[in-house]
C-alpha cells in the first residue's frame, strides 16, 4: 500500500482550520515570553547561587523551556515540507514525548502549591503523590498507545487511529487531577480565609492563590474539553489541531502560578525589612564605615538577647520589633580631611585588626 492510499491522508478540508489554531497559539506564546522576560530576570537573580537554585526556580525554567520545545517540535512537524515516510515514522513521536513531560511538570507545580496551602500536611502530602503517580502513568499509556503518524508526504503529526482511539482519556485525567488539587486547595484556602480575616496581608494571599487556581482550572479545563471534542468528533487528521493550543495555555497559566508566588514573596520579604538609624552624626569616612559594619554586629546581638529572653517572650506572648535607623549628615570640611591614601591606609588597617 503506497503512502497516499493510507486511510489516514490529511484531507484538505481541515488544513485552513489546524494552521490558524497553531499560528494562533505561537503568537500568545511569543508575546507572553516577550513580556515575562523581566520576571524571568528577577526570579534567577534572586536566587543566592546560580548553581544551587531553588526547587521553585528549576521549576520555572522547566515549565519555561520544556513547553517552548514542545511547540517547536510540534509545529516543525505540522508546518515543515521535507518530511518523507521514513523520516516521519522517526520524528512523529517526540511531540507526544515532551508533552507528558509538560504535562508532568505543570502537575507538579499545582500538587507543591497544595501542599504548602495543606501547610504540609502528610496525608495531602501522600494523596496528592499516589494521585500524581498513577495520572502520570495512564497519561503516558493513553498518550502513547498506538500513536501513528500522519503524513500526506511532506507534513508529519501524530495521530490515533479509530480503533484503538485512547488519547482522548489523557485530557480526562488531566482535568481529573486539575480538579482535585483545586479542591483540595479551596478547602485549605477557606479554613485560613475564616480564621485569619482581620489579616489584610493574608487575606490577600489567599485571594491570589484561590483567584489563580480558578484561573488555571478554568482555562486548562477549557483547552481539555475542546481537544476531547476534536478527539471524539473529528477525523483523524484534526486530532492534533489544538495541541499546540493546549501546549500554549499549560506554560502560561503553570509560569503564572510561580510569577506571582515569587512577587508575593519578594513584596514580604522587602516590607519586613528592618530599618537602620543612627542617633548621632557621622563627620568623617571612617565613622560611616563603623556605622555601616555595626548593623551587622547589632544583628547578633539581637539574636543573643533573643535567645536570652526566649523564656519571657513565652511567658507574656508579646512580640516585639526593633527597627534601627540610620541618618548620614554630610559634612564637606571632614571630607576634605581625609585624602584618598588615608582612607587607602584606613581600609588596610581595619582588613588586619
């Protein structure tokens, strides 16, 4: 049987329709790459060492980068025009590949955001990993089992012939384990919501979190149901049409969740920051340089009264916060007193002291 008598041929019917829908979803996700650039930046710099990133951070560039492969190779297959049958027998698989590997590192982005919500309850911790293992092997069975490609001699995409037409039940267990992690957070997101309300901060946060799981649930759901549809309704040429689509709106909406986490934290983080004051004026180069390093001595001196007066804090409940700060008055005669050899000799000295 030659390549054009094969039951599966791309009909012309539906090329207008998959080209649009992947144009389409290239175009969101170029122009969300475009404007997430400067929070890329900020999550890798604020990270202590570039080669001992935080769990969050591997995360992002994961959900970042592995979902950015998947178009490509998606649509390299869909749009390029030297495919044979040969070639194709090889290359029509990896798209699939890479797209539970997507999938598998969005899931796990939801079931870490659950759990802390849980605050790290061990039963959710367990349910959310049994959950996580057995969606993740059936989306491979179901995404894997009897895939063919689809060739109409110079395209290449992946299909599921009608009668082993499983493919469709890795969209069901998706929006199976979308569903559950939404629950699950909900119930959690409540608890605090009832018992912390006079909390302006916190009840922001949860706002954000339970604002964002909804989003996620809603858009991925929604991009779920239609690639169902064309599953179950359409031919086999259109299966693939809102892949692309779908692989599109996971990277979006999994990065979302990890953007705004990290802003949240970063805004905490700066409004809690201590403030420095010193009382009296500094005249000269050296007497700033002893304010500026006496911060950092005040720092464990307050660690030691704290430990020494661990046992009162618990006994009346009050928490205290201290808060320092410095004022520099800038005075121009003492400036010019000290020449730059001086403050050369000063530095040398204060290294060996």
């Amino acid at each position: 049987m030659s390549l054009f008598d094969h039951p599966w041929k791309q009909p012309d019917l539906t090329t207008s329709t998959d080209e649009y829908l992947r144009v389409a979803s290239l175009s969101i996700a170029l122009y969300d790459y475009i404007i997430t650039l400067p929070a890329e930046w900020r999550f890798y710099s604020s990270q202590r060492s570039l080669l001992q990133p935080s769990f969050s951070c591997c995360l992002f560039f994961l959900i970042r980068y592995v979902s950015a492969l998947v178009m490509v190779l998606s649509n390299i297959g869909f749009f390029s025009r030297s495919f044979i049958a040969e070639s194709c027998r090889r290359y029509y698989i990896v798209a699939p590949i890479f797209k539970v590997f997507q999938s598998m590192i969005s899931q796990t982005i939801l079931g870490l955001r659950t759990y802390n919500i849980s605050r790290r309850s061990r039963v959710v911790g367990a349910v959310l990993l049994v959950l996580f293992l057995i969606v993740t092997v059936l989306q491979w069975f179901t995404n894997m089992y009897e895939r063919m490609p689809i060739s109409d001699s110079v395209s290449c995409v992946p299909g599921n012939a009608e009668e082993h037409l499983v493919a469709w039940l890795y969209y069901l267990f998706s929006m199976f384990y979308d569903f559950a992690t939404l629950c699950i957070s909900v119930y959690y997101l409540s608890q605090f919501t009832a018992k912390r309300s006079k909390s302006t901060r916190l009840a922001r946060a949860i706002r954000m979190m339970l604002y964002d799981g909804l989003a996620y649930f809603v858009a991925l759901t929604g991009v779920n149901i239609f690639n169902t549809i064309l599953y179950r309704a359409s031919d086999e040429a259109l299966q693939s049409a809102s892949a692309s689509l779908g692989y599109a709106v996971t990277w979006i909406m999994s990065q979302k969740i990890l953007i705004r986490l990290h802003n949240a934290a970063a805004d905490h983080a700066q409004d809690t920051a201590p403030a420095v004051i010193v009382a009296h004026p500094l005249r000269s180069a050296r007497d700033i340089n002893d304010a500026v390093r006496s911060q950092f001595e005040l720092n464990s001196i307050d660690h030691v009264s704290k430990a020494g007066h661990a046992e009162e804090q618990q006994q009346l409940s009050v928490e205290v916060r201290v808060e320092r700060f410095m004022t520099v008055e800038y005075d121009p005669e003492a400036y010019g007193r000290e020449s730059h050899g001086l403050r050369s000799i000063w530095g040398s000295a204060s290294g060996h002291r």
